[in-house]
C-alpha cells in the first residue's frame, strides 16, 4: 500500500508565482517618497482625502489580487485535503475499536494490581488506624513499577508513621489531641502544630482563672476588713444635744457616804444649779 500524488508530479507543483512585482515595487516606491514628510493644511485637505482614496483603492487591488491567486492555488488542495480525511477517518474507525479493548485490558490489569496492593498492605502490619487511601500512591499501579517497590514504599511509610507516633506521645500536653489529628491526616507537623495551639489556650485559660481566683480573694479580703473595722457612732446634730441638755429630768435616788462626802456632794450640786431635794413620800 503506497500513497501516489498522480497529478500533478513533484515537479509539477507551483514552485513559484511570477508577475511584475519588482517592476510595481519600483514606481510605487517612487511614487510613495512624494508623502514622505508632506504636511497637509487646512486649505490642502480636501486634497489629503482624495489622495487616500486614491491610495486605498490602489492597496485593495492588491489585496484583491492577492486572495484571487491564492484561492487559485488553494482550490485544489481543498479537494485534496477533503479527500485525504476521507481516507483517514476509515482508518480512524478501527483506531477507536483497539483503543477501547486496550483501555478495558488495562482497567482490569489496574483493577487486579489494586487488589495485590491491598492484600500487600494487610500483610505489612501497618498501625491499626492507618488505611490504605492514606498512604495510596496512584502511580503504584503503573505497569513500571513493580510490586517489591511498592512493598518498599509502604513498609518505609509504616517506619516513617511509627516514628511520629512515638514523637507525639512524648509531648508533655494534648498528646492526645495530637494523636487524632495525626490519625486522621498522618501530617506530623500539623498534628504538633495542633497540639501547642490547644497548650496556649490551656495556659491562657488558667492564667485567667487564676487572675479571676485572685480577684475574688482580694474582693473577699476587703469585705472582711471592712466587716471587723470598729464603727463610728455619729454624733447627733448639735441643735438636738443643744434641746437635750436644757431639758430638765427630775431622778430619785439614795446615797450612802461620809458628811464629807456629803458636803462634797451638795457643795457639786450647789455650784451646777442642779435642784435636789428629799423625795416626796406616797401620797404627798
């Protein structure tokens, strides 16, 4: 099977189109050299403008041109290219026939290298709330990799989580806490990272307790003082001391002493103007 160009043969495809494209070149380029630096007035405008056209004009003729020979020359290559997929697509239908019964081998042979790879890992001995989605790598199930590399791979993870197990347990706060972030993202820095964020709140939650407790023993510390603190009688108003000193009270009472003291007695009596007399008996 050979593909043959009948017609024309190699040497007679268009090699070259020949028109008069120097000889143009020169008298236009001639002719351009006239606007080279030509200023136009106000006056010289309706001048300017026919010059445009005339040049614009002048530039579609080419362009015009131009498309014509190309579509020339391209008229029969469109029918060939027509013709060339035409042929390609005959052989397209069979491409896409292979192409599927080799996707569909290749799935299955996936599909059993996935399943090898499981029993692989249950056989390891990896930590019991590891899975295999976690430590999965999808080019494991590349043809070129084998499955003593993948074995490799896997038993290295197992040591590599191992390891941060054993660095988490030794954190002397949140251990825990730690411990199931790394269960659920076997990421070490961030299981750790988790940790000291939930120590700084521990710390900041009984820095603030502790405030608060010293708060209320100090509160409790000035209630007491304040209750034992000895209390101020206040005196009275002065004007009511004043009516309470000028009223007269009358008092009877005995007293037993010497006629010195007695003397003494009346003698105190006598110079504070204080009325003392014998107790009027019942019935007087």
């Amino acid at each position: 099977m050979e593909f043959k160009i009948i017609s024309p043969q190699e040497g007679g495809f268009v090699k070259e189109i020949q028109w008069n494209n120097e000889e143009l070149k020169a008298e236009i380029g001639a002719k351009m050299e006239d606007y080279k630096g030509l200023v136009f007035t106000e006056d010289a405008i309706k001048e300017a403008k026919k010059d445009r056209a005339k040049l614009n004009k002048l530039r579609t003729a080419f362009e015009d041109e131009r498309k014509r020979v190309k579509n020339l020359c391209m008229r029969p290559y469109n029918v060939f290219e027509q013709q060339v997929k035409e042929v390609v697509s005959l052989i397209d239908e069979p491409i896409r026939f292979i192409d599927v019964q080799i996707k569909e081998v290749e799935e299955k042979k996936r599909a059993q290298k996935r399943e090898d790879i499981e029993a692989l890992f249950q056989s390891i001995g990896f930590q019991r709330f590891v899975t295999l989605d976690q430590i999965f790598d999808n080019k494991w199930l590349n043809a070129t990799v084998s499955m003593n590399t993948i074995e490799e791979q896997m038993k290295s993870r197992m040591y590599q989580i191992g390891t941060g197990v054993a660095t988490i347990s030794r954190l002397p706060e949140f251990s825990f806490e730690a411990m199931e972030v790394y269960k659920e993202t076997l990421d070490i820095n961030r299981a750790i990272q988790e940790g000291q964020r939930l120590a700084a709140i521990q710390k900041r939650k009984v820095e603030q307790e502790a405030a608060q407790e010293a708060a209320k023993r100090k509160a409790a510390e000035e209630a007491r003082k304040k209750e034992e603190a000895p209390k101020t009688i206040e005196a009275e108003p002065e004007s009511q001391v004043s009516a309470q000193e000028n009223t007269l009270h009358t008092i009877d009472f005995r007293v037993t002493a010497t006629l010195e003291q007695l003397n003494l007695l009346k003698e105190f009596l006598i110079n504070n103007q204080i009325q003392y007399g014998p107790v009027p008996k019942e019935g007087e």
